[in-house]
C-alpha cells in the first residue's frame, strides 16, 4: 500500500499542476462565489453530467444562463423561462421540473444544503440519507417523464449514482489542493463518501485490483472506496480525480498494450502493469515472464 500511496500522491501533484479541472463541469460550479449559489448549480452540473464533457459543459452553460448571476435567489424569485434545452436524454420540461422541485426545496429548507442536512441527522448513512433526499426532491417536481427520472436515479435501486455522488464530492470536500468547493464540509463528513464511478475509474480501479466486478454499480463504489479509504481514511476520494485521469489522458486505455503501462505512473503498483511491464523484460530475456504484448488481461483480484 506505501508504494502505491507515493505513486498516487505523485500523480495528485502532477494532476492538480495540470489544472484539468478547467474542462470539467466543476468549472461552471466555481464561477459562483456564495455557497448558496454553488449548491444550485453545482445540483444542476452534477446531474447533467455524462456523454462528451464539452457537449455538456455546453448544455450546463445554457442552462446556467438562465439563472442568472444569483442562482438561488433567482429560483426563489420563481422559475425562469427557459428556451429549448434538451440534452440526450433529457428535454427541457425535465428541467423545468427539476428547477420547480429546488424551488420548492429552496422555499422549504432555506438552502439546498439544510434540506440535505436534515435527512443526514435523521439516518447518519449516505445512502440512506441521499435515497430521502432524491425523494423528497423528485416529489417536489411533480409527475416525473423518463428524463427526469433519470435524472434523478434513486441510489436503493443499486446503480452506480456516479451523478449523485459527485455532487456530494463537491459539496463535501474541502482540501485547499483540490478544487472541490466544500459548502457542506463542516457538517457532511469527507470520511463517508462514495466515490463517484464514470468509465475512467471503473477500468482503472479494475485493472488495480480494487475490485473484480465488471458492472459500475454501488457496490462497486463501497469496494472501490474502501481500497481509497485503507489509503487515506480521512478523505478517501483524494485520488479519485488523479486516477480518473489516468484514463482521460491515455495513460490506462480501453485497450491495454505494454507501451500504455510502462508508461503509466503507478505501473509499479498496478498488478495489471506489473504483468505487462513483467513480459517485456521476459521478451528481452528471451523467456515468458509475464504476458507478452498483445495479450489482454484479465485484473487480478488481490489488493495492491
């Protein structure tokens, strides 16, 4: 586990020296300065996130726009006129809806933060509290279409909730060096987040030996996260976003070769790496050691 922490440490630093986030949909979220604001839009990013991150950075900003400079007050003014919006899998009456159930949440609560806050004290578990939050949420904005129910996936049905667990790593997190904003950090805990899946980190976590399951759902992210939180239990998403990257940047691709892993940052601490980078010094060899190249690997289920 040491030598994978500095590996990922290292990559940490690397990551943040980049500054990624500036094509992340977190980027819109951090336009806001009062906390207030970047709740509602830090919601609305969150679950609008997936497909190509610039056609939907795209659509976010679009969105946005119609909120005006003031997010929370505006929704609180009454729900805005939005043009045509639509997104995939989503149209622009899901979010008029969605808009009009934050308003509700907004005019009940205070803030979205003390809406949530209220299902926390009364169970003390993620899921549980997050489940009561996307029903009282979903109840808020009417009859709900198949768009808006995708929106808003209800994390006791199993799946991953990728969305809705990357809202709460922002709402949640606080490290001066990462750029996730913390408006709930004092009360929501870092120590009990999930972490959020997306394609990236499900190969990668794969392929580190975090878990043998094929499929990205919640359990995967409960195993995942406790691999992250035997190497920071503090704050167990503190590499998430660097290993999200390995996949974004190349380093860990869909299609795994030996030029990918000994090129990649943690091949010393990567099973998978290990076997790949293990063959090639066997080919110098002339003997076997390992899997030659162009063999596929199947991740070893041990931990790092």
């Amino acid at each position: 586990m040491a030598v994978l922490r500095r590996a990922l440490e290292q990559l940490r630093a690397d990551t943040h020296r980049q500054r990624i986030v500036e094509r992340d949909p977190l980027a819109c979220v951090l336009a806001y300065p009062a906390p207030e604001d970047r709740e509602v839009a830090g919601l609305i990013a969150a679950l609008l996130a997936y497909g190509r991150v610039d056609l939907l950075c795209a659509h976010l900003r679009e969105v946005l726009r119609c909120l005006g400079e003031h997010p929370a007050s505006r929704l609180r003014a009454g729900l805005p006129r939005l043009p045509e919006l639509a997104y995939r899998f989503h149209r622009t009456e899901d979010l008029r809806a969605l808009l009009s159930g934050m308003r509700t949440l907004l005019l009940r609560h205070g803030s979205l933060g003390q809406a949530f806050q209220r299902h926390w004290r009364s169970s003390r578990e993620l899921r549980a509290a997050l489940s009561a939050f996307v029903e009282e949420l979903r109840a808020a904005s009417g009859e709900a279409g198949p768009g808006l129910r995708f929106l808003l996936a209800d994390p006791l049905r199993g799946g991953a909730c990728k969305r809705w667990l990357l809202f709460l790593r922002w709402m949640a997190r606080s490290d001066p060096g990462d750029p996730d904003p913390g408006p709930w950090s004092r009360w929501l805990p870092a120590s009990e987040l999930l972490v959020p899946l997306d394609t990236h980190l499900v190969r990668v976590s794969r392929r580190l030996g975090f878990t043998a399951r094929r499929t990205a759902s919640w359990r995967m992210a409960e195993e995942v996260t406790a691999i992250l939180r035997r190497l920071c239990g503090e704050d167990p998403l503190r590499y998430d976003m660097p290993l999200c990257y390995l996949g974004i940047r190349g380093y860990c691709p869909p299609k795994l070769g030996v030029g990918a892993c000994m090129r990649c940052p943690l091949v010393r601490a990567c099973p998978t790496g290990g076997s790949w980078a293990g063959g090639r010094r066997g080919a110098k060899r002339g003997g076997h050691g390992g899997a030659g190249p162009g063999r596929r690997l199947e991740p070893r289920t041990g931990r790092a």
